[in-house]
C-alpha cells in the first residue's frame, strides 16, 4: 500500500516521519545501535526482503542518519552517525512506552542500563525548563515563526 508523503506537511512530527516513520526503518537504527550493522546480519536480524533493507539502508544513509564504512574486521558496515544517535531517546521512549502497554506475558524484555554504573535507567521523562517532571496533559504546543498560521489556534 503506498503511503502519502509528508515532505509538503510544515510540520516537524511529519518531517521526522517522513524520514524515520516507515516501519522498518526504526528497526534497523535499533540494530545498527545494538551492534547489528553489515547488511547479512541486519537482514538475518530482522527477517527483511534484501531490496527493502536496500531501500532503507539508502534512505538512511542519504538522510545522514547512517554511514557506510570499513568496520573493524575489513568489512562494510552501516554506523549510526551523531543524528542517527541523537534517535535514542525516542528508541527508548519506544521500548518504555511498549513495556508498559505492550508487556510480555514472562516479564521485561529488556532493561537499559547506565554503561558506566551498569544500574538500570530512569523512565525517559519530559521536564520543564526548571528541571519538574511533567504530565502528557502539562504540556501544550506554541506557535513557532515556521509554523502555518491556519493549522494551530
């Protein structure tokens, strides 16, 4: 089913999804993230058509999110890049939120930790600008000087 873009929509939720919102594509940051980057091993991860994971690795990789390079044993392998990283906190937002509403029968499937201290992180939280946890409902959207007049009241 082919999908509608959102490269005209002038908004950045849509922006981002434009880039990352097709549904395997967060998957192969996640595997790329875990250490999962030559293309063999990222289709055998993830069970993916090799044209799909081409499309995908090229879009990625065009958009600056991956980079393809020498890995340490010689071989090609695609890098998360400084903006493919700064995806993390949405990942983990992701696998929270999924815990929480999508649990599985036997428990947590996995548990990030601190790499220095190796304890467990804090849920992703949203906070003011003082530093207070914040409720969903707490926050609201403002008028940006890029934003259409016609879309927010």
């Amino acid at each position: 089913m082919k999908h509608t873009s959102f490269k005209d929509m002038n908004c950045s939720l849509a922006q981002s999804l434009e880039i990352v919102g097709e549904r395997w594509s967060l998957l192969i940051i996640r595997d790329t993230a875990f250490g999962i980057r030559r293309f063999d091993h990222i289709q055998q991860s993830l069970g993916i058509a090799r044209n799909i994971l081409t499309q995908r690795l090229s879009k990625l990789t065009n958009e600056g999110i991956l980079v393809k390079a020498r890995g340490k044993a010689g071989r090609m392998e695609y890098q998360l890049t400084d903006k493919g990283w700064d995806l993390q906190p949405l990942l983990l937002s992701l696998f929270q939120w999924g815990e929480k509403y999508q649990p599985h029968p036997e428990g947590e499937r996995m548990c990030f930790v601190d790499s220095t201290s190796g304890n467990p992180i804090q849920p992703m939280a949203v906070r003011s600008s003082d530093g207070r946890l914040l409720k969903s409902a707490d926050v609201w959207a403002k008028r940006g000087p890029g934003l259409n007049k016609e879309i927010v009241q």
